[in-house]
C-alpha cells in the first residue's frame, strides 16, 4: 500500500524533467543515426547484428512525454511513451507502443463538502484521513504505476483491402486489462473513399484495494471490519467501429466514425464514495454524517458519432472536428474540438486549438443523499459522472525535421467546472463548493524519427 | 437510432461521383497535417486525459479503457 507522503511538483519542475527526458530521447536517437551512418563506430559484432536488424525492416517511430498537473495538490500524472513501427516487404507493417503512466496526487473521493471535520478511512481499512471543514474531501493514499503495451499486425489482402490484428495489455497493482482488436479498411479503386469496421474484446480485472467494497454499505471506521466481499472483480467490453473518410476535393477530407460499445460486469469506482447528510430541521441540517459505497449499473451501452473535417487553406490548415456521446445510463455530451495550423516558415509551425466539451449527468448522479430518503439502488456522487462542462485552449509548436519527421511541443490548460450550488443544497451546504473545480496544466512532447 | 440514420447518410454522401480527385491532385492531401491518425501518440495522449476525467470515451478509435482511471 502506498503511504509515501505526498510530493508537490511544481510546474517549472515538470517542464524541465520533460526537456530532459526528450533531449536524452532525441541524443539517444542522434547517436543511432550516427552509427548507421558510421557502422565503423561500433565495431565487430554488435555493428554487424545492428546493420542486420536495420535491413530487416524499414524503421520509423515515435517517442512521447505527457505531463498532467493538477492545481492545488491534485493528480500529477508522468507518461513517457514510445511507438515503433517495422515495415516490411508489400506494406505489411508490425507496430509495438509501450507506455508508462505514473499517477500521485490526491482525488475527490466522492463524499460532500461539510461544514464539520470529516474523517474517512483509507481503501486498506487500517488508517484514515480527515479533511477540514469547507474543505472538499480528497483521497491522497494512492500512488499508481501502470504498464501499458499494445502490439498490432497489419497487412494488405487485396490490392484494396488491409486488415489488421492487435493485442493490449495493460496493468496497475489493482487493474489488469488485456484485449483484442481487429479491423479491415476497403479503400476505392481512386482511393478518394475508405471504410473501415473494427471490432474489439477487453477483459478487465479488478482487485481494489482492501477488497471489493459492498455496494451501498457503509464505510467503517479505520481498524474495524469493513464491508468487503473479499473477492476480485471482472470486466467485459465489446465495441464495434465503423468508419468512413472521404476526399471532397483537393483541399478537403472529412472523416465519419461510429462507436459501439457494450460492457457488463463490475462498473463501479471501489474507491468513491457518497455523502449520507442530516436532513432534519436543526443546527446540523445538512452536515454529513456517514458515508456509504457507490453502487453503478452492471451494465453499460455505449453510442458515440464522430465527424471531422481537414481543411487547406492559404494560410493554414483548419482540423475540426464533433462527438455526441450517449449511453444507456442517461449520459450524454457534446465535443467539439479545432485547431489551425500556421506555417511560420518552412521548418517551423504553429496551431493554436480549443476544446469545448459539454455533458449531462447519469441519470443516477446525486451529490449526497438526505438520511430520511431511501437508498437508491444505484446511485455515484463522482463529479466525472455529473453535469459539467470542460474548456481547453491549447498551443502546438512543431519543428519539422528532415524526412518528414518532426519534435512537437503542446501545451494545453484544461479546466473543468460543474454545478457548485445545486437547488437541492439545503442547511450547512448552502455557500460552499459542492462541484469543486478541475484546473490541470498538460504538456506534451513528442518527436518521431 | 438518429445516430445511425445520420452515418448511413453520410456514407450515401460518398456516392455522389463529383467527390474527390484525380491521382495528380492530391500534392496538398499528402501533407501530414492533412491527414487523419497521423498524430497517434498525442490523440492517444489526449483520449487517455479526457476519459480520466470525463464520461464519455472513443470517438476516433476504440473507446478504450484498460485501466482503473474511468
């Protein structure tokens, strides 16, 4: 279990990590190259076995770094990430992603700000933690590091036709993912239009810390019994993908996708909890007073329709692009994301973006429930799953490289906000935060080569 | 059910014979930036980003999960 203290980067310090771990990605790079073109710099056997690998198949990759920061001692999160491509003879190509995702930082838990101290215990069930007063709760007990790899074959079947096999595996100390995908795209003989349709199995299992928390129990106190079941979780996942694109004319593609998804099995967040509050006229009403697990549908069927547009102009190229998003639970969003990207000179561009996104709630969102109601059989106070709506300006700087590679830089502020005073807040709710607000800095770095 | 209709129609669309163009017309629809999915390790960035904090997921690609962040 992870009980280090918390570490606190600050922005400047991320950055910097960052531009060190690209410049050593991008030294490592060089020194390679060098070597292929200076085979006698490495001699003898090792300069044989690297010049047998590289005529093995033609090479080409990239290598990324996400920083994701949250103000006020939220989730940081470090990704490095790198994708290496093999093509061989008759475009058939073998492509192999690893990414590395390390999570700190502390996150809401589901409970409702109060006007008194709040203690919760911690998922093991040995320890606790207490948020002050107005404060909103946050959960800082968990440090993660996920492992990601992905593999995936590709090759012609016709002279219009591709398909393509992958596999993905993903694992955290309480998560372990591991799916299946396949897709074909049939192009047109004059290749102005391509469809394509995937499909994809995912099986997941989850093994919480402490144990599977019974849904809608209470949460004990720390070193008591607390309500678990004892056993690991799993879940399943179906999606099905058709798509489309489609060249309008010499400066204009349009892309069209829809989703499908469907998972059953275990859905919930162990971790989140939902606020039981006094609802009783009274010098308490509407303070906390216990606390119980979240309990969601085991069930989820989800729709989504993407549509993107790529359009040349004489001073940029404009990328937009639109996503509804809707699913069985009464969820449903709207995203609309562009960006234009300026050539500032030959080898140096730039693309400002924007990214507006807008969702209603599911239908069995509540923010806390009164201790006179009856328990809902589903019910999540997750602010992931409410109403809210998310803005992210961004900027792209892109140094293009020789050989149609290129470094990128982007920078993004997301900043998410959600109903702070709902109609239903009642006593000591009533003037504080009931939606605390998402603000997270995120960089990316990428370079292919 | 609209969203079906509604992607039905827009492969119809792709019938229309005055869509696209000739094997020498495509010097702009070559460049990177014209191009969908060339940009695979940032989209895949972002889609991890915003399913994390958000409730929606997939749209481009798979709506993928994998891990214990949504």
């Amino acid at each position: 279990m992870q009980l280090r203290p918390k570490s606190k980067r600050k922005i400047g310090s991320l950055l910097a990590r960052a531009s060190l771990a690209l410049i050593c990605a991008t030294t490592n790079v060089a020194k390679a190259q060098d070597t292929i073109v200076n085979p006698g710099a490495k001699s003898g056997y090792f300069s044989g076995k690297y010049a047998e690998l590289k005529s093995w198949a033609k090479w080409s990759g990239e290598v990324g770094f996400l920083g994701y920061s949250e103000t006020e001692g939220r989730v940081q999160a470090l990704e490095p990430a790198v994708t290496i491509n093999a093509e061989f003879e008759n475009e058939k190509v073998w492509s192999t992603k690893l990414v590395l995702d390390s999570l700190t930082g502390a996150s809401p838990n589901g409970a409702l700000v109060s006007g008194q101290p709040q203690t919760f215990t911690t998922p093991s069930g040995k320890s606790n933690y207490t948020t002050k007063a107005g404060d909103i709760p946050l959960d800082d007990t968990f440090k993660d590091t996920r492992v990601n790899v992905s593999t995936s074959w590709s090759q012609p079947l016709s002279r219009t036709l591709k398909g393509s096999v992958g596999l993905n595996f993903s694992t955290e100390y309480d998560y372990v993912s591991l799916g299946l995908n396949t897709s074909l795209t049939k192009e047109s003989d004059d290749k102005n239009t391509s469809y394509t349709a995937g499909l994809a199995y995912t099986n997941d299992k989850i093994s919480a810390v402490g144990g599977t928390p019974i849904p809608l129990a209470a949460m004990a106190p720390s070193g008591s019994t607390q309500a678990r079941d004892g056993s690991d979780e799993t879940k399943s996942t179906y999606d099905l993908l058709l798509g489309m694109s489609q060249v309008i004319n010499r400066s204009w593609i349009v892309q069209a996708n829809l989703s499908l998804g469907y998972s059953t099995g275990y859905l919930n967040d162990p971790y989140k909890i939902v606020t039981i509050f006094d609802d009783a006229a009274g010098p308490t009403l509407g303070d906390a007073q216990s606390y119980i697990f979240e309990n969601r549908p085991d069930k989820r069927f989800k729709q989504s329709l993407y549509l993107a547009s790529k359009n040349n102009f004489k001073l940029g190229i404009l990328t937009t692009s639109y996503r509804f998003f809707t699913d069985d639970w009464g969820l449903s969003s709207h995203t609309v994301e562009s960006s234009f990207n300026y050539a500032l000179s030959k080898k140096w561009h730039i693309e400002p973006g924007l990214r507006v996104y807008k969702q209603s709630a599911v239908d069995f969102y509540d923010f806390a429930i009164g201790n006179s109601e009856a328990l809902p059989k589903e019910v999540t106070a997750d602010n992931r799953l409410g109403d809210m709506m998310a803005i992210t300006p961004s900027i792209k700087f892109i140094r293009k490289l020789q050989n149609e590679k290129e470094m990128s830089l982007i920078l993004r502020y997301y900043s998410q906000t959600g109903d702070s005073s709902p109609s239903e807040a009642i006593g000591s709710q009533k003037g504080k935060d009931l939606f605390p607000k998402v603000d997270a800095f995120i960089v990316h770095l990428n370079y292919s080569f | 059910m609209r969203i079906i209709f509604l992607m039905l129609s827009l492969m119809l669309l792709a019938s229309c014979s005055s869509l696209g163009v000739k094997p020498w017309e495509r010097d702009i629809l070559s460049k990177k930036e014209m191009q969908f999915g060339t940009n695979a390790l940032e989209e895949g960035f972002d889609d991890h980003t915003y399913f994390s904090k958000e409730g929606s997921s997939g749209g481009r690609g798979f709506s993928s999960g994998g891990c214990g962040c949504n």
